[in-house]
C-alpha cells in the first residue's frame, strides 16, 4: 500500500470516528431533552388548580394593615409575611377536631417539601378565638405539630379584619358559655412572599393535592 493510500485510509478512519461521535452527541441531546420534555411537570391552568382545590385570584390582592402578635408575645404587622410562602389556616387551640386534624395534616405536608421549600414556606394558625388563645397557649400548642410552625393572635377587631382580607370567614357560636365554640373555615389562605393574598387551598384537604398545587403555584404564578 503506497504512502498516499495510508494517509487516505487514516483521514476516511478519522472522519468516519468525527461522524460518529457527533451522531452519538446529536442523538444523546435529541434524547435528553425528549426526556426532559417528558418528565417536566406540566404548568397547570387556573382551572385545572380548582379542580384540584386551589383556588387563585386573578391578581394578587394588598392585605390591609394589621398589629398583632405571634406566640411568643412580639408583634406581627404585614412586612412579616414578607420573603416567604405563608400558608395560613384560621383556627383555636380549644377546637376539639377540625384544627388538630388540619394542622396534622399540615405538619405531614411540611414534611414531604424539600429542604430548600420548607425554608422559603411559613405555616401559620391564625387564632380566631384570641379571648383564650394567649401567645402562650398558642406556642404550647403548636409544639404538638411541629416546631416551625408559627402562630397569630391579638385584638379580636384585628383578627376579623385579617380573616375578612384573607376571604376565611369566622363566627362564635352562641351559647356554650366558658366552652363556647367558633365556626370557622377549615381552608387555608395562601400569602406570597410580596406579601400579598394570593388565594387559598379548600377543604377538605388531600395532603398529595395540596403538595402539587403548591409547588405549581410557587414556580409559575
């Protein structure tokens, strides 16, 4: 074989290798953005999310100005709703079934979120009956649920007008005397890190559901 001849047959090898290694490239990225594609989570629309029981308002609504407190007795105003995800059910701690069974349910929830979410999301028990749920009461209660939950009580005006703003409707009912109860919504209101109300998750609650919805809602709304 003359000189020439090998030096051919050497190029026609390398192009041949050339080919094949950007075929292998092409058909690899063709194949890893198919899969991507694939198992992206598709952006669920506004109704889509109802049907799951997440409910959006077309815009974000300004929550009024409020004074509170949180269960360690320090003041609460609308800039601490700032900079995270708040999920905030309106409840009491003298609540003999719906509140224990939500924030149980909440705590499973808080759980399944990965690290980085959990982080950026706050859950909240607003108290809609402050008369008796003393910051104290609150905190000891919470601790039942989970240490990273936080808890909202203060001025029953305050309060009302807080629930009112968040759309989760609340009432005493009459009667009862010192075991009185309160009627209330078992939603949760949900608050952006603008610190605007953003919507709220109906009850009853599924724990999976709630977790899909929150996470498309954190990503694309």
């Amino acid at each position: 074989m003359s000189n020439t001849d090998g030096s051919h047959s050497q190029k026609q090898k390398r192009g041949i290798r050339a080919t094949v290694i950007c075929i292998v490239v092409i058909s690899s990225f063709l194949v890893g953005s198919f899969f991507y594609a694939f198992t992206k989570a598709r952006v669920m629309t506004r109704d889509e999310l109802r049907d799951q029981g997440a409910y959006l308002y077309e815009n974000p609504r300004l929550i009024p100005g409020f004074s509170l407190l949180d269960e360690r007795g320090a003041t609460i105003t609308p800039e601490d709703l700032k900079g995270k995800w708040n999920l905030l059910f309106f409840g009491f701690t003298y609540c003999p079934d719906i509140c224990p069974t939500t924030l149980a349910q909440m705590k499973l929830f808080y759980q399944e979120l990965e690290p980085e979410v959990q982080a950026n999301t706050q859950i909240w028990l607003a108290s809609v009956d402050p008369a008796r749920d003393t910051p104290e009461q609150l905190k000891n209660y919470l601790e039942f649920f989970h240490p990273s939950f936080k808890g909202i009580t203060g001025d029953f005006l305050e309060i009302h007008r807080f629930a009112t703003a968040l759309n989760i409707p609340f009432a005493k009912v009459p009667g009862g005397g010192a075991d009185y109860l309160v009627e209330h919504s078992a939603n949760i209101a949900l608050v952006n890190p603008q610190g605007h109300s953003q919507g709220f998750f109906k009850a009853p609650l599924n724990i999976s559901k709630l977790k899909t919805t929150y996470l498309t809602i954190r990503e694309h709304y």
